[in-house]
C-alpha cells in the first residue's frame, strides 16, 4: 500500500510543472526619443519628405538583456508593435501637410500601426540582419508586409535597427494628393524608412 501511494506521491510531483507552469516574466524594451519614421515620395514638380512627430513602441521580451542577447543573434523578442499619430506627420509644408493627412484619412483613423507577427535574424561576422513580418494598418486598411531591416550595436547600451520599405498608396485606398489645382501630383510608390534607438 505504501508502495502505491508512494507512487502517486512521485508521479503528482512529475506531473506539477506542466500543471502549474510558473508564468515566464515579460520586460520592456523601451523606444528611445532619438527614434526616427518617415515617409520619402516624388511628384511631377518635386520630391518630398514627411517625418512622424509622434510615434510609439511597445517591445516585449522575456530574456533579462534583451539589446545583448538580440545582438548575439538570439530571438529576445516575444512581441512588439509601433504607432504613428498620422495628424501629426509634418512635411514641412502647411498645404501639403493638409493634402496628406486627408489623403491617408487621419480624422477617421488617427493611427498609423504596424504589429509584429514573425521575425527571423541572420547574423554573420559583422551584420545582422532583421526580416520582420507583420500588419500594416494604414488609412483603415491592413496589408500583411515584411521589412528588411539591419541591426547593430548603438552604444550605451542601445539597440539601433534601421531599414527601407517601399509601398503603394493605393493598395492603402489612398489617392495620392494632388496640389496647385493638379499641377502638382504626388506619385503613387512611396518609401518608409526607419531608425529606431532601443534599449532595455
């Protein structure tokens, strides 16, 4: 009898990990505010470029030194996801401010979003490199894109990651603005790039 229950003991004890799993801690991996977005374009007249003035991230990892084990090629980070106040894209030009901001429709959709579903790292002697998959909430509507970004130590103890994505307004539902009674008009392709400073 001793026997048996003395094996119910052992097999309750092996059993107690999977049934009660302590949680895995999650850290915050914080946007520094040296962080840059922007949007570079070309119209028939010139080209153009407008900077988010407002914009938010928000990383999650659950290793201790999130910036370090990134660096050493680990996959650190458990979640993340940036958001641009789109009211507040400046470029540097008040009617063209106006005429991009009602083109993206930042009245009815204020954010600009992009979430993290998947990512994979390469690292090599000197580089390393981010493909990072994710959905891209623009103008009310989604697109599932992947950006290639490249990250390296910013000193400090910081986590520069920067990179280039080319996109279509019009996938987006956007008509690209026309200013200077249509004399002047944006073209549809438009390149997003970004340097972002992050640090544990």
């Amino acid at each position: 009898m001793r026997r048996i229950e003395r094996s119910l003991v052992l097999a309750q004890l092996a059993l107690a990990p999977a049934l009660f799993a302590w949680p895995t801690t999650q850290t915050a991996i914080d946007l520094q505010p040296e962080s840059k977005v922007w949007v570079e374009g070309t119209s028939s007249v010139r080209g153009y470029k407008c900077s988010a003035v407002a914009l938010n991230a928000t990383l999650q990892s659950a290793a201790g030194n999130a910036v370090q084990a990134i660096l050493a090629g680990e996959k650190a980070v458990s979640g993340a996801d940036l958001t641009i106040e789109a009211a507040k894209l400046e470029c540097g030009n008040g009617t063209m401010n106006g005429h991009m901001r009602k083109a993206i429709k930042a009245e009815a959709n204020p954010a600009i979003l992009f979430k993290l579903t998947s990512y994979e790292l390469t690292k090599s002697a000197d580089t390393l490199r981010i493909e990072m998959t994710g959905d891209l909430t623009l103008a009310g509507a989604q697109k599932t894109i992947t950006l290639q970004a490249r990250a390296k130590d910013g000193g400090n103890g910081t986590l520069l990651v920067d990179g280039t994505h080319e996109l279509k307004m019009t996938e987006y539902g956007i008509n690209p603005p026309k200013l200077m009674l249509g004399t002047l008009k944006v073209h549809d392709k438009v390149k997003v790039g970004f340097s972002l400073v992050l640090k544990d």
